[in-house]
C-alpha cells in the first residue's frame, strides 16, 4: 500500500513539473522591458493571420500564451515572443 501511495505521489509530482515547464517553455519568450511589447490583440491578430483560431490568451513568464486552434482543427498553445509576434513555441 505504502508503494502505491509512493508512487502516485511520484506520478503527480512529475506531472506537475512537466506542466510548469511547458507552460513557459522553461525560460521567457522575451528580456525585453513591457513597455516593448505589443498589445494582446496585436499578437492575436498576428496568430490569426496564419491561419490559427483563437480561443483563449493570457501572458505568462513574459510569453504570451495563446490557446487556438489550428487549420486541422486540432487545439494547440501557441508561446508567442510579445515583442515581435513570432511563435516561439508550440505544445
């Protein structure tokens, strides 16, 4: 009983490590100050324009993260730089 216990707890610490390191990608998308960045909408226009639908966005670890889905109609986040729009990343 005890190793199941041990292992579960094993099991959802390392899930909860994984999801924090792919939530920022491990490092930020930027180093530039916040009054570089594009707005929100801008980076969300830029997303859309190549082709992804746009469902939810929020800025995380100086990325914008922005939850779309794509031409396959497949759901994907999007780690955009907030400076220039460039996806830098994708889960």
């Amino acid at each position: 009983m005890k190793k199941i216990i041990l292992l579960t707890a094993v099991a959802a610490l390392c899930g909860v490590a994984a999801s924090a390191e792919a939530g920022s990608l491990g490092r930020p998308c930027t180093s530039a100050p916040e009054s570089q960045w594009l707005p929100m909408q801008a980076l969300q226009a830029k997303v859309e324009a190549l082709g992804y639908k746009v469902q939810k966005t929020k800025l995380k670890a100086a990325c914008g993260e922005l939850y779309t889905i794509d031409k396959n109609g497949d759901q994907v986040e999007l780690f955009v730089d907030p400076t220039s729009g460039e996806i830098v990343g994708k889960l």
